[in-house]
C-alpha cells in the first residue's frame, strides 16, 4: 500500500499522470514557445499546480494525489531538462545560463508559494 493506495494502483496513477505531463512538457517545448521558454513555462505552472496540490492533500484521495502531483507535476516539470539546457547554454554564455537557472527559480517557487497560500486562504483549515 502506498498512503493507503493499494501499490500496482499507485503504479498505474504515476505512469498514468507521468505520461500526460510528459507529452505535455513536449508539446510546451515546441514551436511558438520552444525548449527553454516551454521548460520555464511548464515548470513555473507545475511548480503552482504542484502548491496547489499540496494545500488540498487534505481534502484530494492519495490516489488522485499520486495522480496529479507525483505524476503529472512530477513528469511536467523537469530538473534534468533545466539542468541540460543551463548546461549547454553555459558553454557558450555563463552568465545566459545564470540568468535562466535564476528565472527558473526566481519564478517557480513563488509561483509554488502563492498557489499554496492561495489554495489554503480558500479551503481554510
């Protein structure tokens, strides 16, 4: 059991959610956005759906959770994505690739905080 949710359902949350974020993160990647504004756009809104999530755990079935934060957020958003494209951007322009690394953080836990204060403010305890 994974937070009461039997594991091969569990299993079958994640991949389900994971798949969706990932097409998702694909489709954001490509033309007008392309792969940096589309990782920044898909990893600030995930980073917010993800704090949206996280005010309702209370009130969400494990299942959905796993669903929708462990899977969806967990596959939209991507660390190794940023990391690669800071990496490769920072041969080239150092300070290009600090800047973008920054953007993605400056911008994504707020977005995260607020949604939580957002989510929390509106459920109530």
């Amino acid at each position: 059991m994974t937070g009461g949710v039997p594991v091969l359902v569990a299993v079958l949350c994640v991949a389900v959610g994971g798949a969706a974020g990932a097409v998702l993160r694909h489709l954001a990647s490509r033309p007008p956005l392309g792969p940096f504004r589309g990782v920044l756009a898909v990893n600030v809104a995930g980073a917010a759906g993800l704090g949206v999530l996280v005010g309702l755990a209370d009130t969400l079935a494990p299942w959905l959770f796993l669903l929708l934060g462990t899977g969806l957020c967990g596959a939209l958003t991507t660390w190794s994505t940023l990391a690669v494209q800071t990496w490769e951007t920072g041969r080239c322009s150092p300070r290009r690739a600090a800047a973008y690394l920054g953007l993605n953080l400056a911008l994504g836990v707020p977005a995260a905080l607020l949604a939580l204060a957002l989510t929390a403010a509106l459920v109530g305890p």
